[in-house]
C-alpha cells in the first residue's frame, strides 16, 4: 500500500473488526479453494493430465489456471475494497489515526 502524500501512514487501527474477520474469511476461502483445485487436478500430489497429446495438455493446463485465477481475483478484489475502506477513514481523520473502537 502506499503511503498518502500527506505524510500520514495507514496502521491496523484503520481497519475496523469487520475489516479483518473480511480479509480472514477471503484468505481462508482462497485456501481451500485452492486445495480442491490441487486435490481436483493432482490427487496424487502431482499434475497428471488427463489427455495424451501436448498440444491437449497445455489446452488442460489452461482450464488448471483459469480455475486457479477466478478465486485468486476475487479475494484481491475482496483485499482492495477492504483496504480501500481503511485508507478512506484514514484521509477522512485529520489527525491520521482513526481512532476506531476495536
């Protein structure tokens, strides 16, 4: 995150107890999100495609990465508006504390 131009800097008191039971619950669906696609595509503990031909594998290996890459946007997303929220009381408190009650 980058600091504000004003010199004030965001701390965990911008983020209120809503904001981090948010990034807790994004973070641990990602895991286990992610675990199921491993589980899904290397139950074995390594990728073994389903087809024979190369050009068929790298075509699997995109659909791998595109099951991979939905979730992981989603919880950037998810960690974007939450950080957006704090540096929003952050410019919004003129002293740069926000003095939240946690």
């Amino acid at each position: 995150m980058r600091a504000p131009q004003n010199g004030r800097h965001l701390t965990d008191d911008h983020f209120t107890k809503e904001d981090v039971a948010e990034f807790h619950r994004l973070m641990g669906e990602l895991l286990s999100t992610c675990r199921a696609i491993g589980e899904q595509y290397a139950p074995e503990g390594a990728w073994a495609p389903s087809t024979p031909g190369l050009l068929e594998q790298f075509g699997e290996s995109m659909q791998v990465i595109a099951d991979i890459s939905r979730p992981v946007n989603k919880t950037r997303a998810g960690l974007r508006r939450i950080a957006g929220r704090a540096r929003q009381r952050l410019y919004e408190d003129g002293t740069g504390r926000a003095g939240l009650s946690r």
